[in-house]
C-alpha cells in the first residue's frame, strides 16, 4: 500500500491510497492489480486518464483471514495516508 496523490483527468488532484499487488486475501489468479481509492472524491472515474505520483510506502500487501479484518487494515491506510500527505 502506498500514500500518493492521484491526478484525474477532469477533475484535479486528491490525496489516494493505492495498491499494487495480488489481491491474496481473495485468491484468484496471479495478476497484478493497481487499486486507487481517491480520498475524499465522490464520482465515476472508470474509463478516465488517472495519474499516480507514488510519495510513500505504507505496508506491504498480505494475506488477511477476511474482508472484515481487511477492510479495518484499509481504514488505518487510509489514516496514515491522510497523515503522510498532510490532508486535513
């Protein structure tokens, strides 16, 4: 997981916690996926030009026992990504 700031074409730059990885609490395949979740931005941004600017590492990607246990992770994240990027 990291911090970064998140550059939507249309809409400007938000603070975001992104992942790159595997996704290994739901298993599947061996893909690698880039997940961005955009703080405070409420919207559809599917199909738009989004540029990441990577501005630090929060935690490495792990297995959890759950989506519950997973999405409490997600929330701290989130926290220290607002925390690393000064947000208020």
């Amino acid at each position: 997981m990291y911090a970064c700031w998140a550059c939507l074409e249309g809409e400007g730059r938000f603070p975001a916690v992104v992942n790159i990885g595997r996704r290994p609490t739901f298993g599947g395949d061996n893909s690698v996926f880039v997940e961005a979740h955009l703080l405070g931005f409420e919207g559809d941004a599917y199909e738009r030009r989004l540029r990441l600017e990577l501005q630090a590492r929060i935690r490495a990607e792990r297995r959890f026992r759950n989506a519950t246990e997973l999405v409490g992770q997600i929330r701290a994240d989130v926290a220290m990504a607002a925390k690393l990027l000064e947000v208020r």
